[in-house]
C-alpha cells in the first residue's frame, strides 16, 4: 500500500544526527507534499509512532518505534550470538566490527563492538549507513544473485544521481574484490581516514542475507592488516551462516 510504504519513509527520516524534525523537514527529506506529510504524521501520532517535542511543533519517534525495533533485533538472535566473537576481534585490532541487515537504502546495525576509543563512537546498535558507500553495505551487494544487484543497482542511482557515477566503479571493484579473495575492501568511502573490509553472510537457502564488517584508522588499518582481519571475518561468517540455519 501506498500510504504505508511513504509513512515508513517519514519514520526512516529519523536518525541520530536528525532526532527531532519538522514537517516541512519532512517534507523535503522524502520529497512528499507538505498536506501529505501532514496526515501521514498526524495517523502516526495517534498510534504513538510519533510525538510532538517542546520546541516549535517538530517531531520525534515514539515509544511505539523502540518496540518495532526491539522486536527485531529479538527476532535475529544471531546478533547476540555473534557479539563475543565480535568483541575479540575488535579488540585484536582496535578496529569498530559490525554486523548489519539492509533496510531500504540502508545498513542498520544489529550488533557493533568497538576496540577502540577513537573509531566513530557516534556510530552503534540501530545505527544506520548508506548501502552505497559502507564497507556493510558493499558486503551486502556482493552477497547479492547478479539480477537483484542490478536492481539495487537502479534504485540507488535514483536516489543519489549526484554520486552515483563515482561510487559504481567502487563498488564494482569491490566486488570483484570479493570474488577473488572472499572479502570486500572500502578505503575512506564512508569517512574520509577510515578503511574497512567486510564479507557477507548467507544462510544456505539465501533467504537472510547479512553482512560483517571491521573498520579502522587508515592508519592503522593499512593493507597488511586488512588481508588479515578480512581472513578472519571470512572465517566467522561461515560460523554465522552455520548459525543462522540452525535457528530456522
């Protein structure tokens, strides 16, 4: 339905760097006329996925939208089986490792465990990153059968015309990346002094599709060391396939 797939729009406008906004900032984030967005916040206010803040009238998610939330994170538990694991690895390298599911344009984090004290701390679990341009998301397009990535492929340029002739050419290297070596690389795509690898991670029958990904320091994270945390990552995501089609 219409009417619902543009208010999961006016919910997804939301993020930590945009907790409160108005509608007009609505409006202009998903490019739906202003009475549309009107109606579409007041139905989502009823029912609680919205509340009006203090200061002039802006809006911000609701308890209703904590609980959708938690609802599915519980519903993969492999993001708190995976949490140990993830938390060695990080602090091996002092690097940000994080595993991710695609919501739309996006990679939300459903588990992320830092090993340092100077890797975007800004960043955590329900945190999201453009499917275009993260080491998560990339991980997730080379994760794709070659049709759907092509459809995927489409939509993003769509919505990010402006980049889109840049960011192809990367992210098709890094798929050839991943077919050669098993991991994706992404060098200061995302943040500017932040290199990351990455692998997806499939359960057998390809219905869930995640990805894995450790990120650090430029620095830090130059090349040798990247062949080696993309060689673990591989590792664990076989473990987490394993996992995956054990709960089903």
């Amino acid at each position: 339905m219409t009417a619902l797939a543009r208010g999961l729009d006016v919910l997804r406008c939301f993020t930590r760097a945009t907790p409160a906004l108005g509608t007009a900032d609505i409006a202009r984030l998903t490019g739906l006329a202003q009475p549309t967005v009107w109606r579409l916040c007041y139905t989502l206010i009823q029912e609680g996925y919205l509340v009006q803040t203090d200061r002039g009238g802006r809006l911000r998610p609701g308890i209703s939208v904590l609980g959708l939330g938690q609802g599915a994170i519980a519903s993969m538990p492999i993001a708190e089986l995976a949490r140990a694991d993830m938390q060695a690895l990080a602090s091996r390298y002092q690097c940000a490792v994080s595993l991710g599911m695609r919501d739309g344009h996006y990679m939300v984090y459903m588990q992320r465990m830092q090993g340092s004290q100077i890797i975007l701390r800004d960043l955590e679990v329900g945190s999201r990153v453009p499917l275009s341009s993260s080491a998560t998301g990339w991980a997730y397009l080379a994760g794709l059968p070659e049709d759907e990535r092509e459809k995927v492929f489409k939509e993003l340029q769509e919505i990010d015309k402006k980049r889109w002739p840049t960011l192809l050419p990367k992210i098709k290297q890094s798929i050839a990346q991943y077919k050669r070596t098993g991991y994706i690389l992404n060098k200061g795509s995302l943040h500017a002094q932040i290199n990351a690898v990455a692998v997806p991670i499939m359960s057998s029958d390809g219905s869930v599709l995640l990805s894995l990904s450790a990120g650090g320091i430029s620095l830090v994270f130059d090349d040798e060391t990247l062949v080696k945390v993309g060689t673990e990552l591989k590792r664990l995501a076989e473990r987490f396939a394993a996992a995956l089609d054990a709960m089903k």
